[in-house]
C-alpha cells in the first residue's frame, strides 16, 4: 500500500530569495557586458559605429592658424583628450599643454606661422585605462588666402575708369580756357571794338 507525504510549501518557497538576490548581484555585470561595446575605439570588442557618429582627427589649414576638429562623443568612457605637434624632422610635443574636455571636439591652432608644416595626434584617455595613442596624425601648412582675381580685375577696371575720367576732365577744361580767352566782338562796347580794330597788328607782306 502506496502512502503519500506531503511536503509543505515552504520547502519550494526558500530558494526564491536566494534566485533572486544572485540576480541582483549578477545584474550590474551584465548591464556591463551589454554596455561594453561603447566602452573605446581601442577596444577589441567595441563595434564600428557608422562613419558620421564617429570621425578622426582632420586639419584645416587657414592664414596664421590651423583648425582641427575630431568627435569620439559616441564612446561613455572617454574622460578627456590630449593633443600633440610637432613639425617636420622634430618630436611629437604636447599641444596645447593641457587636458582637453571630454565634449570637446575642436580646437584652432594659433601659434602657427604660414609656409610651415604641421603634424598633429590625438590622444585619449580612457577611464580606467589612461591615456591612449590613436597612432592617427593630421598635416597642415597654414598659408594666406589667394588674392581674388575678379577683385583684382575690378580694381584694375575701377582705375582705368578714374584715369580716362581724369584725363577727359583735363581736356575739357584746356577746352574751357581756350574758348574763354577768346574775345568776341559782338560781347565788346563799340568803343573798345574800334580800339582793338586800330591797334590789330599790321601784314608787312602787303603791298
């Protein structure tokens, strides 16, 4: 004859908190695991966000300055970042010599002279890891800004008008003199005419 026994609930009841409490624990690090992919470009494990999230370090050249601009914001657990110059045949120097933030995502170069060529890096740093080299680079060789040839036009066009103005000016006041000087005979009293007429200079040559 088969007897049953019955087991109390409460036997299925203790594990729960146990089950319960090892999730809590376990949670974190898998909020972690799920996250770790936006850790660091670095990372092996990180994924390849899409080319406009992410962009390297690029330089612009201008006149007397270099503009340089990058945007690693994509990544949590960048803290800060540090550039770095150097010049042809020199060593890489820290540039400006302080910790960039970690929003930031440009910087504009003035101590630069025109003509010369520049090389930048960027560095990172990584919580928990410290500063880390892209081992990327950026060149640069400020210059001025061409001259603008359709100005340069305009301006030749604007003084080769003002000569020709200046030049008929000139002429039309000889023009004004000349007609001035001239004594018309109907302006004169009769008086004066008659003078002018007595005194005209005599033609030898005639007979």
């Amino acid at each position: 004859m088969c007897t049953s026994t019955e087991i109390p609930v409460q036997a299925y009841r203790r594990p729960l908190p146990l089950i319960a409490g090892a999730l809590l624990l376990l949670l974190p690090g898998l909020l972690a695991c799920a996250d770790r992919t936006r850790q660091n470009p670095l990372d092996p494990e990180a994924d390849a966000p899409d080319r406009w999230v992410v962009r390297p370090l690029q330089a612009l050249a201008g006149d007397g300055e270099v503009r340089l601009t990058w945007d690693y914001t994509y990544y949590r657990d960048i803290s800060g970042y540090y550039l770095y110059r150097r010049e042809t045949g020199a060593n890489f120097r820290r540039h400006p010599d302080r910790r960039l933030a970690a929003d930031t995502t440009e910087y504009t170069d003035l101590e630069v002279s025109n003509g010369v060529e520049y090389e930048y890096r960027l560095d990172l740093v990584v919580e928990g890891e410290g500063q880390r080299s892209l081992e990327i680079t950026a060149r640069a060789t400020p210059a001025p800004a061409p001259e603008d040839d359709d100005k340069q036009d305009h301006d030749e066009r604007d003084d080769d008008d003002q000569d020709h103005d200046d030049q008929d000016h000139d002429e039309q006041d000889d023009d004004d003199q000349v007609e001035g000087s001239r004594l018309r005979s109907d302006l004169l009293p009769s008086g004066l005419h008659r003078t002018i007429t007595l005194f005209r200079p005599i033609d030898r040559n005639r007979t």
